[in-house]
C-alpha cells in the first residue's frame, strides 16, 4: 500500500487521510516553529511529504508563493568524483522549500559498460575513458599526480552536486526530503526496461580476510538486475566474476579495485552465470552517500561517513525518508551518489547492490535562530525520519575530522569498531530523546534498553557506524 | 492477523491458507527427511505450528500416535535460580512431539511485591523470605556459602525444568516451538486484570559509568504495566524509584543489585509516579533465557549466553518462533526463564520490562542420524526461526565455557566486544547459508552484503551478542 504519497495509487485518498492522522500530532509538535518560518507550509501546498496541520495551515495567510523544481542531470560537468568539498562551485542554487530532482550514477557502472554504461550519454560521458581522455580526471581526495590516477581513489563515489541552499549558514539545519528514487533504466536496446546493479566483495570487505574456500585473496563482483519499472520488488543476480587484474586506459595495472570506475574487458574476465539460483533480493533503494560539505578539510574522502552525513551507507535513507544535517558551511553544498538498489545492515562485503538512481528531493532550511526549543536545537549528526521511526547515526569517531587530528583522514580507516559507534549511537539517542521529547536522563535509559533497536549500518567505511531505531508511534500520546 | 496458529481468529482458515501456502516449501527444504523421522507428523496434527505438505502429509499412514501435553507450574520446587547445571533432576521427561505449557517468574518481582508476588501461591513460594526461611535458598553457580548468599547471584535468572526429552543424546537437535506466550495475571485484587514488569538500569548495564546528569553512580527501577488480557500492545509506565540500597531479611545489605530477588520495602523508597507520561512502549513478548545444559561444567552462571542457548535475551524469541539448539548432554534439559513483556536490540539498561510470562512449547528431538544433508546436520549454536525470518546468534565467544578455559565462567565478563560478535555472526551466517541453502562461499558473501541485517542483541550479558538476518522468502523459489 502507498503511505499517502502516491497520487497514482487507487486508494491514495483514504491511505492519505490515515497517513495525516497518524502523524500530523508527533511532527508538529518536532518541527515546530522552525518549520513554519522556513517555507515549509508552501512547500507542502506544492505537494512534499509534509503535514498540513491546524498549526501549520494559518501560515496562507501570508499568501501564495513559488517554489521552483529544478533538475540536475548526472554529467562529468556536474559530477564530483570521490570527495566532498566547500570549495566546489555549486551546480545549481536554490531557495528554502524548492525542490530537485537529481541524478545519480553507481561507480562501480563500469564494472558492466554494456548494461550500465552503454547508450546512455550521461553515463557515457562520466565514464568515458580512452588512451587519450578521460571523462572525470579526479577520482579521490588524494594529490592530482599520484601512482593509481588524480585523486589516488582516496574516495570512491560519483556525487551529483552541489546544490546551494540560498542563505544557509554553518549553525542552521537542512531537512533534505526524500520524495521519490527510482532506478536509472539501462539504455542499451539490449536490455531495455530493466536496471542493473553491481555488487563488489572487495579488499575493503568485511569477509576478505577471512575466508575458507578456495584462494583467499580473491574479489569477486556479481551484477544483479532490477526491474526498471518497479512493478517488481526484487533483484536478481545475473552472473558473477572474480576480479582479473586490470590495466586502465592510461596502461595503469590494478591488480585488485584500488581505483573507481576502472573498465573491465569482459573478454578477460569468466563469467559464470549460475548463480544465486532462484534467489530474490528484496530491493531497499537508496542513496548510500549523500550530505553535505564538511568545513574542517578543503578535499575529503567520500569513504568515511561524518557529522555532515556523507557515505552513511544506511538503507533506510530512500523514498519517504527525510535526513537533517548540521550546516558546516556556507550555502551547505549539498551533493548526492553511490545509488543503491539494495544492502543488509553491516554491507559486509564492502559494497551494496550499487545502481544508478533518480531521486526527487525538497530540501527545507531551518534557520538557527528558529531551532530554539526544538529537536534540531543541538542536532551535531545526520538524522534520518522514515513514516515511522527516528533512526540516529553513531559512528566510531562523530566528527573524524576534527576527532583524529591533521592525519585523521589516514588514521580513520585503522581505528574504527563497532564497539566505538555503539557509544556514539547511545550517547546521541539519550541526547535525542531528552532533547526531543523532553524525557529526564532515567526516563531516557529506561526507554532505550526496551523500546530502541540498535543495529550494525555498516563496518567497510572506514568509520565504522551503529544506528539507533526508535518508533515514532511511542510518543503519539505524549504531549509536545 | 493470525498468522494462520489461532483457531480462534475469525479468519483463521485463511490465514492458514496463506500461511501454509507461504511457508510449505522453504520448510520442507529445511527440515526434509529428519522431521518426518521425529514425530514431525504427529505434532503437526496436534495443531502445532508445523507445516502439513504433501511430503509431510504421506506419513499419517503410519498410523494415529497420541501427543501429551503437561503443565509445569513455577514454584519452589520447580525451579532452580541462577545457574543452568546438567546434575538436575528433570521435572519432567516428554517424548518427542509432546507439549508442555511452562510457568514462569521473572526474578525482578521482589522490586514491587504487591504487583509481582502478592496473592500468587507460586510467585509467594518461589520469593518467600523471611529472617526464619527463603523459598529458594541457592540464587546463581557460585559457592554454597558466600558473604551475599547461597550461590553468590553469579547468575540472576528463575529457570522452570529442566524438561527432559527422551532419548536425546549429544549431537542430536532440539527443535522447540513456543506456540503461545501470555502475561502472567496480577494475583493481587487491587490490580486485577493487569501485569506488571520491572525495568532496572543497573550497575551492570552499558550506560552505568556513562550518566550526563544527577548523581552518577545511580540504579533506577521503573516498573511498567501490562494488559494482562492481550488486547493492548502497549506497556505504560508506572513509577520509578532509585535502589535505596536495602537490606535483605537476612541482614545482608545490598547496596547495589548484587543478588537476585531482594524484597523491597516501599517505606523506604521515593516511589515517582510522573514518568514516561504518554509513552506507549510496544509489547514483544519473549524469553530472555532459554536453552539447554552444557556439557562443560556442573554449574553454569545462567547469565552469559553460548551454544546451547540460555540467556540469549534476543526478543524475537516470542510466539511463532522456533528455536534449534544443539544437544549437550543425555535428555537435552531444557529451561526456560526470564520472561520479558519487551526488549530492544542491545538490552541497553541491563535489563528489559522483566515480566513474568507462560508458555506453551513444543518439542521435537532430530536424531543425528537423522541430519545428514539438512541444514540443522552442523548446527553447534541456538538458531532461531521467526515466521519470517531466519536469525543466527553470534556471541564474543561462541562456546565461552570450552574458548575460555578453567576460569571462562569469570573471565567472560571482562573479555566481550561487539566486535567480536559480529565476526561469529558472519561467520554463522556464511555457514548456514552455504549448508543450508547450498550457495558456493561467494555467493553467500554477496547475499550477506545486500540482504542480511546485522543487529546488536545485548550488551550486558557478559557473552555479548549480535544477530544476523535472513528473510525466508528470500529463497522461496530455489530449488531445496
């Protein structure tokens, strides 16, 4: 059944009705007054998730105003590849309320050019990569020359952005809607109206150094197919191959993925196409990196998730989720990649079913002086709202950046454990919930050892992370 | 809706319908030949939850066979506190097949008597103390003698058994069905028709040494209520209270929760009744500990979990759930304890609403023999299987008794991490899915990444635990 936001949906009017009645009590009394200065009741009146409640609809009054809806396509011009940066020149600059919707492309799309790359201009251009040219030169955080390529791979990720947020200032909060995500269909006639997806057990994998059949340094990648339509909601795998050592364009060998979007000569690789035999995936698309420009570094790592989101790599971040970041600088500079069809809590392997996705965002900026007495008044760390629950990220280390010091970019990815993201997690759900919903630090304990989930996001990113799960349906009593 | 197990549904025939049709063919694959072998057939026709297939079906023309069902009540007499120990006697001795409806009590009903014991001949037995008498002398593995009491409370839980079953050896395969879970009554008037639990954040718990206001090193008991008659999913919360430190009838003073069962006095409390206002706390009714005796020592601390199960403290082992345990010692000795009316993942506090519960079980012995071939054939820890799901139990040490040697049973307590219960629950995980489910190491590894949820159990019971996910329908049409 739709959550009432599917217009196309038979019974949209009534699981709409069910939906405002469920929640308009609980997120009324979260956003409050920031919501209502920031645009929000305009930007519901254009159709976004949000509720109009009795105290929200007074706000027309003020009368009608505009938001625009733009689109930014995934192109080597409005792509940054790897890294997360506030020096970057946004792609597009928007208002408060305003919504994009925004492409993205899987990394690991090279891994099959013939259903992930081929035909498709965009992709063609981002991936392109002959003896002479190369679409994205920088791939990384790392230094312009270096042996691998610019940017050493130090970063892996496609993001598609940035997107400035007009007026955002470091100190205020951007709630950034999911309003749709939907896969990118391979546009190769070959394979029309289906999606494909690549799923890499690489060195960076939880398992790798810990197996027990055959050689043990192996990676192996297989690529799942996806129904393009969404009318099914299952993945497939197609065939899968081990990794056969590659020489880039430019006559670079990588003997296992230490660079992103290397092209893989499928006549040197074996494919073997049984298996997963009569397996279905469920698919939880997503969007595995996603947030915005740190201030405490010019060039970071797309690897390691922070206190402004980034690669977060947590599944429940799709359609109908809504995150809330910190502004770390100006603008915010907001960019969005590593797409994913599917992923387990933990993404074992180091990677999920990574497949170009569409999203359509809003995105809505509470200004600091308005956070006052609300949730968001002390928010340090990217906070994800799905219909139902507030799922908090902890990580080993919250802010790496400034936790780790000059090297901290380097020392993350050798001290991390989940152990440590554990603490994270349960220091900011007892945070969470005295701030937000007004509970004495007992009252806080108590609640969390029986009615909060915590669970394993994923242990591949460097800085590892544990998320905390508490259903919003346990405060619709409780008054604001 | 039913789930296809409560004839008393208005829709039961459907549901069963549905449920059959859902389920049949996963299970067959899983069980094939052993289940059948073990009286499989003729507790199905008892109306258990298994599953009547075709395969299953062509074994009634062996014959009708008759199934018992006992009752086993929680008393003085039946119970044994703290500790599981091969050396009991059993109970009672059922054959495979048969049912049994266990009583049990929750060793935190001393914190509020008049809610939890008072009017309740078995509660009263089990908790009597007085300075002349103590129901149940001997509370944990420790040493008879001691300067907190018999046992030492080196291990907390009430456990009603051992149930014996006949003919069980080591190296067979316990599977257990909990068919029905129900809130014990309040045997108090003043509250009839309620239950009531207790939530102790102790000294033990995750966030003890970690406490941001008031004074730090603090133990708050709130107790919460139940409907005792199923039809809320609710608990509420009703007061807390800070341990005043108390002195047993004995005059032993306990100024922390050091010993199991302590009688509270009232008088003596600052009881809290503004807490939690307007916080609904979803019920997940389940054992906390449950499992079977292990081979490698005569008293064993019921707190830490390990292969034979115990104090596993995962909340989906609630009704519907079935759990597989390997078998450790002659007639398997099965117990079951702290009962819980809800847990979250990690059991933050160290404890959930401890809630005394009673259960309806089934038991069915597979021979091992009779598992060549099947996924439970290397079975070596407690597996649990939800209508949904299959959920594995990793623990920092998988078989802590054998891991740890002679002194195991003190040094697991300081020796736990997440960390190391994430990679015993891999590693469980690669396992089955390769035995039971037939996929080469890679393909398990891939699946693990993209559809296998990682969650965190406990924190608090010395062996930490972390649990791995798989959905059932996931394989629904491979071929078994």
């Amino acid at each position: 059944m739709c959550r009432g936001d599917d217009p196309n949906c038979t019974h949209f009017a009534e699981h709409r009705r069910r939906f405002l009645g469920d929640l308009a009590p609980e997120r009324r009394a979260f956003l409050k007054s920031g919501f209502v200065a920031t645009g929000g009741a305009a930007a519901m009146a254009a159709g976004g998730l949000s509720l109009v409640g009795p105290a929200l609809a007074q706000t027309s009054a003020k009368g009608i105003r505009q938001t625009a809806h733009y689109h930014l396509p995934a192109t080597a011009e409005t792509v940054h590849w790897g890294y997360f940066s506030k020096l970057l020149k946004p792609q597009v600059e928007i208002a408060s309320g305003d919504y994009v919707t925004i492409e993205t492309l899987t990394h690991h799309a090279n891994d099959d050019a013939e259903r992930m790359v081929t035909g498709d201009p965009g992709a063609e251009s981002v991936f392109l990569w002959t003896k002479d040219k190369k679409g994205v030169a920088r791939r990384g955080a790392g230094p312009e020359t270096g042996p691998l390529g610019p940017g050493g791979g130090l970063g892996v990720h496609i993001c598609t952005g940035p997107v400035a947020i007009r007026g955002a200032e470091p100190g205020d909060v951007l709630e950034v809607r999911i309003l749709d995500v939907a896969p990118r269909p391979c546009a190769n006639p070959a394979f029309k109206g289906r999606s494909f997806g690549s799923n890499a057990a690489a060195w960076w994998g939880y398992h790798y150094k810990d197996m027990i059949t055959g050689d043990r340094a192996r990676e192996v990648i297989t690529i799942y197919e996806v129904d393009a339509s969404g009318a099914r909601d299952w993945a497939k795998a197609v065939y899968n191959f081990r990794w056969p050592g590659v020489t880039d364009p430019f006559g670079v060998a990588h003997p296992t993925i230490d660079y992103p979007g290397i092209p893989v000569d499928h006549t040197k690789t074996q494919r073997n196409f049984d298996v997963l035999k009569g397996v279905r995936v469920p698919i939880r698309p997503h969007f595995g990196t996603m947030g915005l420009a740190p201030k405490e570094a010019d060039m970071v790592n797309s690897i390691p998730p922070s206190y402004t989101g980034g690669n977060i790599d947590n599944w429940r971040i799709g359609k109908g989720a809504t995150m809330y970041y910190p502004v770390a600088v100006p603008g915010a500079l907001f960019s969005v990649g590593d797409p994913h069809a599917s992923q387990g809590d933990s993404e074992l392997c180091g990677t999920a079913i990574e497949c170009s996705l569409t999203g359509t965002f809003q995105f809505v900026l509470h200004k600091k002086a308005d956070l006052a007495g609300t949730a968001l008044e002390t928010l340090d760390f990217p906070m994800i709202e799905t219909s139902e629950d507030w799922v908090l990220s902890g990580f080993s280390y919250p802010n790496y950046l400034a936790d780790l010091g000059p090297d901290a970019q380097n020392e993350i990815f050798s001290k991390s454990s989940i152990d440590l993201a554990m603490r994270d997690a349960f220091r900011k759900m007892r945070s969470f919930l005295m701030q937000a919903k007004g509970l004495t630090e007992d009252e806080a304990i108590s609640l969390m050892s029986i009615a909060v989930d915590f669970g394993i996001t994923q242990v591949v990113d460097g800085n590892w992370g544990v998320h905390a799960i508490v259903k919003k349906a346990i405060f619709a009593d409780r008054p604001a």
